[in-house]
C-alpha cells in the first residue's frame, strides 16, 4: 500500500480558487430547489391519499425527525470540527469544503431517494394490499427481472419446485442457485489461489517489509525532490533568529500546541525549566536552542521532535521562545543551568550541547 | 399410525426472553454509558469499577453473551420443540441451563468490574467462570442432542444443522482459546504467548463472532423468517451449500484481525483468501432469507416483526459484504484500529443481532401469551428509532475512521508527522458525541420495546404446556429416490461430527505450523523476561483493561515507524502471556513507551496516570488515582513467576526466591528517583503519600520496559 503524501503544499492550494467547488455547490442547490419541489408534489399527494382513504397512515412525524436529524448531524460535525477539520487535507482534494459539499449531496440524493419512494408508493394502486390477504399477487406476465437475474421460478409456478418438506408448517421450494452468486462464488475461489500464488508460491507479490522498504524509498525520493525546490531549509548550523512577526506568531501557536504542557503557558516553567530567563542547561543560542527542540535531550523529559515539526517550525518556535527573554511571568520556576551570556562566536555555545541524542527515533 | 399428544415447554422460552430483554438494556447501557466517557472521561467518577477499561469488556460480554446468548437459547428453544415435534429432553436440565447461564453472566459482570480478567477480547473471564460456561454449554447440548434423538420429524431443518455447528463449533473455541494456567483463584495465565497466543485469541475472536452471533441467528432467521411471512423457504440447495461451505471457510478467517503484524505473512494471506471466499457463503443466508419474502413484501410494509427481520438481514447482508473487503490488506492498512472496526461490528450488532431479536421478541410473546401485541404503532416507533439510531451510531463512526487513518498518516512536505495523536483526538470528540446520541436512540427503541411487550403480556394469558400433536417415528428402509443430503439430515450425531471435522481443519492448518516451526517466530536474544514488578505492572494494565484503547503492535508502515519506533517483531512478544497488541487505537500505540524517542520521564508517567489531561491538554484518558493508594500485593509475585515458569519463561528458582525482594527493590528505586525529580522540577503534583509499594511504581516499572529489550535506551 502506498502511503497518501499531500503533493499540495498546504498554503498555496485554497478549494475555493477551484471551480469544481463551485460546480459542486451548484449541483447542491440544484438538489435542494428539486428537493423543495418533491416535498410539494409530496404534501399533494399525501393529501389527495387521505382523501381516498385507500392508503394506512404513514408515520410522517418519524420522516421528517429523520431529515432534520441528519441535517442537523451534517451540519454540526462539520461545524464542530471545523478547526481542525480545515486543516485537513487528504491526497490534496478531499479536503473539508469538499468534505462537506460531498456530504451534503449524499444526504440530498438520499432524501430525493426517499421522497421519490414515497410519491411511488403513495401513488400506486396495491391490488394485493387487502386485511388477510395471504397469497402474494403475481400480477406481471413476463418474469421480472430479479427473477431473471436469480433464475428463480416465477411465484405462480413453484408449485413445480416445491419439495415435500414440512417442518411445523415451514415448507421448502428448491429454487437453482442465483447464477451470479454461483459464479462470484467460483471467482473468489479462482482468486484466492491466484492470491496465493501471487504472494507466496511464485509471484513477485511483495511481503509486508518490502512493501515498507518501498514505501520509505519513495518517501526519501519525494522529500528530496521537494528540498531541491524548497526554500527556507535550515539545520541547526544554518538556523538565524526570526524576528518578523508572522513568524513570532506562527511560533507562538506552535508553543502552545506543544511546549505549554511541560513548559507552562508562558513559559515559566512546570516539568520542563523556566524558559524566560537567562539560565539555560543545553545553550541558549538560536543554533543551541534548534538543536535540543531538533534531537531532544536524553534522559529528560525532553523529546526529539524532528518528526513533528518541519525545520522552519522549529526556527519558529525557537525564535518565539528567545523573544520571551526577560517577560517575567508570574510563579516563575527557579532557574537552572548556567547563566547564557552571548557570544559573539555562536559555535562555542552549540559546544555546550550534549552530543548524544535521543535519535534512536527511526526516519 | 397413531398419534401422540405432547406439550412444547414454552416457559423455559418465556424465562430465556425475559433474561434477553433485561440483559439487552443492562449491555446497551453499559455501551451508551462508555460512549459517553469516550467524550467526558470524567464520567468514570475517578472509581475503579466504573472506568472504561473494565467496563468495555462488560460492555461487549454483556451483549454476545448475555443478551444475544439468551437471544440465542430463547429462539433455540421455541423453535427445536417445534421443528422436531418434541418436547425438550428434560425440564430438568432446561432449567440448570437457564439459572447457569445467568449466573454465568451475574459472575462475570461482578467480576469484570473488579478487574478480574485474562486480557483476551471476548474471552476476559477467569478460569473458574470458563469452567463453568462449559460445564451449562455440554448441559445444553446434552438437552439439544436428547430431543433430536427423541424427535417425531424424521429430517432435521436447515434451522437445526445451524444450531449443531454452532454448538461444536463454540465448545471447540471455548475450550482451546481459554487453556490457561491459574496463579489463584481470580488469576491466570494464557497457555500460548505472543505471536502464538494473538492466532489463537483472533481465531477465537473471529469465530465467537462466527459461530455466536452469525450461525445460530442464521438458524433462527430461517425459523422465524417463513414462519411470519408465511412462505415457503426460497431454495434448499443453497440451504445446503451456504450451510456447510460457511462453516468450513469462516474458521479459517481469524488472520485477518492480525495483518500487517508480527503474524507469519503466510497465515495473513490465509486470513485473507479465506475471508474472501467468504463472501457468497455469508450471501448465501442473505439471499435465501430475502428471497423467501417474495411475494410477501407488502406484509413487510405491514409487520413490524418483518420490518425487523429484513433490516436484520440487510445489515447482515452489508457486515459480511464488508468484512471480506476489510480483510484486504491495503483497506485493513486504513481500517484497523480506528473506529471503523467499531461502526462495522456495530452495523452488525445493532442491525443483525438486535434487530433479528427483536422481531423474534414480537413475534412469539404474543404468540405464548395468546393475544395480540400491545400496540403496533409502538413497534413501529420502535422501528424507526432503532434504524435512526443505528444510522447515527454507524456513520459517524465511519466517518470518524477514515479520518483518524488519514491523520495519523499524513505526512508535510518536508516528510514530518502532520499531526500530533492528540490533534487526532481531539477531532474525533463531534463524532464520539452523535455516535451517543445514536446508542441513546437505539437503547430508547429498546426500553419501549419492553414496556409494549410488558403490556402485551399483562393483558394476555401465558401459555406455559402448549399442546401438539404428531406420531412417533418409527422404523423404516428408505428406499427410492431422495436427495443425497437428507441422508445426513437424518443423523444429528454424523451431522455433529461432520461439522466438528470440517471446523477443525482450518484451526489445525493455521495453528500448528505457527507453532512447531521455529522459523514462524525468529527469536531475538536480547529479549528477556520481565523482571518481577515489571510483570506485576503488566497484570495491573491488563487489569485497568489499557488494551482496549492502546495496541502495542506497531506495523510496518512508515506513518507509524514515524511515530511510535521500528516496527513489531515475532521475537519481542515470546514472553507475553497473554498478547496485549490489543485492536483499537483510541490512544497511541505503547510497543515502545520505554524506548526511542517515546521514553518519559518516570514523573511524567506518574502525573499522567493521576491526571492524564494535566499533561496532555484534551486527553480522553481518564484518571486512575487508586494506583496511588493501592498496594503491590508482593507475596503473590512469587506465585506469578512461578506459574510463568511452568509456561516456559527462564525464571531461574533463584529468581523466583527473590522475586518479592527485586520487586520490592525496583520500586524503591523508582520511589527514590521519583522523589529526587519532584524536588528538582517543583511538579504541581503533590508527592506527599507516595509510599515505595503503591502499584502505580510497577505500572510505571512495565510501562518503561515497552520496547527497550529490541531497541535500547541510549545512555
């Protein structure tokens, strides 16, 4: 299986520049106007079927709760998770305007379904819908299609197929076995050894680790090509203090999705040190500061998040953090390590960094 | 030839219905009461016996043994009588069927709740209760067997070869999944381990679906459905052909729960093909229960109790479509352990199961109470919320997978993790929230059920001795032309051993070679016994039931090595008695907690056990503060190693000698390390009364051991 790796970079591709979101949102409007018209041809049917009293009371309180649940569900879940909802995207198209336009037309196409079921059924003159009529009403000529399909013999005649069975009342027709399930049957056994022989006897199929060391191949080679084209690539020995402020803003988001639960929320400190003052155990360089949010630090509580921030998210977030220098929040917790004065040559300070890492983290 | 007078002993099925219906609501509400946790954790009251890991097994006991067993046994016992024009072979053991089988269900409830468990799905009770399951399980049997053989029809019905396999075929799950060695009376041990024990356990956990919920449902369906349309059965031959190619190809299907794990790929693939071939014997049943309404589908629009059952086998019909599609290997990558695993035996718990039950329950109360239902337009409320309430469990739930896979393998350009599993979490609450509001629907269908046929009951008179007629049978030569299969369907115990052999097969051809050849599981020498309170932290977790949201099998995936470390080896699980790989993923994956980049301070553990969202902000999990207080029951260690011996794990007698004292040892070590840290780091979490053998220490001392042994800690 092949992993689903977004081709679209996240921040250039908006459904709403794409035209079939709007062709999308047309067809649902288009259902919706049809759907209003159903529900009026509905109402008149329905009426003119009380009228004739021909029909049994239908429960239309149930059906409309129906809609208007899965209305009211469609709408909610999206809303609610709108927030992250929208950050999800999946294979660049699924995303959720998508998601939710998709939704919405199934829901439409179902009550259209269901409206036009209603209209059938209240329209149609059922010759054998009388009290206790048992015998089904055979009233086709030709045999239907279902029929067809299953090689059933028709209603009329099973007497012809009927055995001599008779368990407390149950009797039994004997019926050829629908020739399509008779047949699927035989493909899947057809299958299952081609399957086998694929996989196991002879084929090429790939085992379940050569189809991971596949998929890791093809993830090294789509991350290359992306770095080749890629700006704003930094390493621990590239990396600058970021001073504008988006980038102090989308660090600061960063900071609070993922240091505040050790840190505190402003960074005064809980599990994890006081991070506003000068005192800093592993360097407090931009470089230094990269390096333990790159590698984490072994043996604390701090982990390695290389596989959960990009590169510039890292230089974000540690930028953020460096521009909480000297804010004094309230309860801070006691300083630790030594007091970082800089330095005009930053590589003594990356020095100070441990050297070993928790990097047994694979890929 | 003359005919004898007989009475069908219908207050054994009056009992079984009154137990279905009282223990379909106690489950239902147990489901709906999890679900709700699954959005407030808090709703655990911070109680042990009330906290989702003990009460998710009695959730999933409650309704496939209690409620869907007594479904089973009621319609089991109202239709054999009457399709072999036999009372049942004796009141006596009728009766220690029914008290047995309730107080099967009365020891389980009170022991799940306490933590008793074996931490195998669907087989959780202890030893003692898995004893007795089988000691009423050969009671009922003995009780089938009896009235076959005292039976005036001389050809058994489609309905009883269902209710023979079904029968054979759980004695021989139940008896081969549950071989364990007890340490005490509430404590065992998984005869097999790891890899060996997860093949056993899913051809268990596969098959209890199989042969509990499908083919004894299959059985009364084919009762119950010509009996209220009043038609004829569609086609005997297919009858005969779903009949026994389902049993034979179902028991080979266990697999597919383990693909992409350390499971052989050759015994996956079995899984898979198997499942696959799967698909027209399943349809097989559909097919001939909506086939035989031919004709009757206006009564359908008429008959709550066919409403019902054409639901039922619709939904049937879409599980057992499903399921084959989700043993592929490349939609199982997506499916497994997300909720959609959840809306799929739903679809199927909800709509087969309960669905078929109920229309049963309409069908033979008024029936044996000699009237007419209560009331129709309750039924039919029923009906509609019931399908409304499925509908809103099953989509949400569906919806909520696919989202959580997508998450979980996304990946940025730059090749990170997109999201963090809390994000994943936390986008699943909407989802988790209408997937209650679905089960309250459905439960309120259920309550209104009772109370219409509580009514329906009150204003008729039972019928306890119902009388029949019919002659006995008597000695012939059958001679001239029949049918090559009612030759079988004269012989129940042929029947019963045909069936047995057939079942057999695939267990046999699956499990062996798993565990005769070495090669199945490569062995990795730096993988060790846990020490002595590592393993008394493992029983704490599978006490707490965390393998119900957490798995410890990580597959080789690049979104999940990513994540959670190098993928899951054969080797590391040897001495895992039982497996804990778990099949849901609520919370991430722990096979390397104590390794990598994972491992944790031992302080965060312990803050994230007293208070799981102090640490991660909109965690789910909820608290466990009664590991603070507890105590480490240290004189029973010895035992547990002990029984551990005997099952093959290299504990020397040296070791075992000193186990208390090493375990006592380690949770010194622990306490004083914890002690250093809440000094150093200020934690807001108090330390006061953190005593050196409070059971948290051992839980910590397993949850650090996850993973080191295949991947070390680099010092």
């Amino acid at each position: 299986m092949k992993e689903a790796i977004t081709a679209l970079p996240i921040s250039t591709y908006s459904p709403y520049q794409d035209p079939i979101f709007y062709g999308l949102i047309l067809v649902a409007v288009m259902l919706l106007i049809y759907i209003l018209q159903l529900q009026g041809v509905l109402k008149a049917v329905a009426n003119k079927a009380k009228q004739d009293k021909k029909k049994q009371s239908r429960n239309w309180p149930t059906a409309i709760i129906i809609i208007l649940i899965s209305f009211g569900f469609s709408n909610s879940a999206s809303a609610a998770t709108g927030d992250q909802m929208l950050k999800f995207l999946h294979n660049g198209f699924g995303n959720t305007p998508f998601n939710a336009l998709f939704t919405l037309i199934v829901i439409e196409l179902g009550v259209v379904l269901y409206y036009n079921r209603m209209i059938k059924y209240l329209t149609t003159d059922f010759v054998g819908l009388k009290e206790g009529a048992p015998e089904a009403n055979p009233e086709r000529v030709g045999p239907s299609f279902w029929n067809k399909l299953n090689k059933s013999v028709e209603i009329k005649d099973e007497a012809a197929i009927l055995t001599d069975h008779d368990y407390d009342g149950i009797r039994e027709l004997d019926n050829a076995l629908p020739p399509w399930w008779k047949y699927g049957f035989y493909l899947t056994i057809v299958w299952a050894f081609g399957y086998l022989f694929y996989y196991h006897a002879g084929g090429n199929g790939p085992s379940s680790l050569q189809e991971y060391n596949t998929q890791l191949a093809d993830a090294e080679k789509q991350m290359e090509e992306y770095r080749k084209n890629a700006k704003n690539l930094v390493d621990e020995t590239s990396v600058v203090l970021l001073t504008s402020s988006e980038d102090l803003k989308a660090g600061s988001a960063l900071f609070a999705a993922n240091c505040v639960s050790c840190h505190g929320a402003s960074a005064e400190g809980k599990i994890g040190p006081n991070l506003t003052d000068q005192y800093w155990k592993h360097g407090g360089d931009i470089k230094d500061l990269f390096k333990t949010v790159k590698l984490g630090v072994t043996g604390t509580g701090m982990k390695s998040w290389k596989t959960d921030l990009s590169a510039m998210q890292m230089a974000q977030v540690t930028s953020y953090i460096l521009s909480l220098q000297g804010t004094n929040p309230a309860n801070p917790k006691a300083p630790e390590g030594p007091l970082y004065t800089p330095l005009a040559d930053s590589t003594v300070a990356v020095a100070n960094v441990l050297p070993d890492s928790t990097a047994t983290a694979k890929k | 030839m003359n005919t004898e007078t007989f009475y069908y002993d219908n207050k054994i099925v009056k009992q079984f219905a009154i137990a279905t219906a009282m223990w379909g609501l106690v489950g239902m509400l147990v489901g709906l009461t999890i679900a709700l946790q699954m959005v407030w954790p808090f709703l655990n009251f911070n109680i042990p016996q009330t906290t989702f890991g003990r009460l998710r097994p009695l959730h999933t006991n409650a309704i496939i043994f209690a409620f869907v067993g007594n479904g089973i046994f009621m319609g089991v016992y109202y239709s054999l009588q009457r399709l072999t024009k036999a009372r049942m072979f004796s009141d006596f053991l009728s009766k220690i069927h029914f008290w047995g089988w309730q107080l099967i269900i009365v020891l389980a409830a009170l022991s799940l709740v306490m933590g008793y468990t074996t931490g195998k799905e669907y087989a959780e009770l202890e030893w003692p209760i898995d004893i007795l399951i089988t000691l009423v399980w050969v009671i009922f049997g003995v009780n089938m067997f009896g009235t076959l053989i005292k039976r005036r029809e001389r050809h058994l019905y489609v309905a009883i070869w269902f209710f023979i396999g079904t029968w054979v075929t759980v004695a021989m799950l139940h008896i081969v999944n549950s071989i364990e060695l007890p340490v005490s009376f509430t404590k065992s041990y998984s005869y097999y381990a790891g890899v060996q024990d997860a093949l056993v356990q899913w051809w268990y956990g596969h098959n209890a679906v199989a042969f509990f919920l499908t083919t004894p449902y299959l059985g009364l369906m084919y009762y119950f459905i010509p009996k209220a349309a009043n038609r004829p059965i569609y086609s005997y031959r297919l009858s005969i052909i779903h009949f026994w190619a389902l049993i034979f190809i179902y028991i080979w299907a266990g697999p597919h729960h383990l693909l992409y794990t350390s499971l052989p790929d050759w015994a996956q693939s079995m899984g898979t093909v198997f499942s696959i071939m799967l698909l027209a014997p399943s349809w097989g049943g559909m097919i001939n229960g909506l086939l035989t309404l031919r004709g009757a589908w206006d009564r359908v629009r008429e008959s709550a109790v066919l409403k019902f059952m054409v639901v039922a086998i619709t939904a049937y019909g879409m599980a057992t479509f499903e399921g084959p599609m989700l043993s592929l290997k490349n939609v199982n990558a997506i499916s497994h352990f997300t909720d959609w695993t959840i809306a799929h035996v739903h679809v199927g718990a909800l709509g087969w199961n309960g669905f078929l039950t109920f229309g049963v329950l309409y069908w033979i109360i008024p029936r044996m109470w000699q009237t007419d239902l209560y009331s129709k337009k309750w039924a039919n409320w029923h009906f509609w919320i019931g399908t409304l309430g499925i509908l809103l469990y099953a989509i949400p739930m569906y919806w909520a997978g696919w989202m959580q896979s997508s998450m979980w393998n996304e990946f940025t350009p730059e090749g990170q993790l997109q999201y963090q599993f809390l994000e994943t979490v936390q986008t699943m609450r909407p989802f988790y929230m209408a997937r209650s509001l679905g089960g309250l629907l459905y439960l309120v269908g259920a309550i209104i059920m009772v109370v219409n046929l509580v009514k329906t009951a009150k204003q008729g008179v039972f019928l306890a001795q119902e009388k029949a007629e019919a002659a006995p049978l008597e000695k012939v030569r059958i001679t001239g032309n029949e049918h090559w299969h009612r030759v079988i369907e004269r012989r129940p115990l042929q029947m019963l051993v045909f069936a047995l052999v057939l079942v057999a097969i695939g267990g046999v051809i699956e499990m062996i070679p798993t565990f005769l050849v070495k090669e199945n599981i490569p062995t990795i020498a730096a993988v060790k016994p846990y020490t002595p309170l590592e393993l008394e932290g493992r029983d704490i977790y599978i006490r707490e039931g965390c393998y119900t949201c957490h798995s410890q099998m990580i597959r080789p995936f690049r979104s999940e090595t990513a994540r959670y470390g190098d993928y899951s080896k054969a080797g590391e699980f040897v001495y895992d008695h039982p497996f804990q790989w778990g099949s849901k993923r609520t919370g991430p994956d722990l096979a390397r907690e104590g390794a990598g980049s994972l491992k944790r301070m031992d302080s965060w553990h312990y803050n994230h056990m007293m208070d799981p969202s102090s640490i991660s902000t909109g965690s789910i999990m909820p608290r466990y503060p009664w590991l603070f207080e507890d105590k480490i029951d240290f004189a029973e260690i010895t035992n547990k190693m002990k029984a551990m011996q005997t099952l093959g794990v290299p504990y020397t007698d040296a070791d075992i000698a000193a186990g208390a004292d090493s375990a006592r040892r380690q949770a010194q070590q622990i306490t004083n390390g914890l002690m250093l840290e809440f000094k150093q780091n200020q934690l807001l979490t108090s330390d006061e009364g953190l005593q050196p053998d409070h059971e948290i220490l051992a839980l910590i001392a397993y949850l650090q051991r996850l993973g080191r042994d295949a991947a070390p800690v680099q010092q």
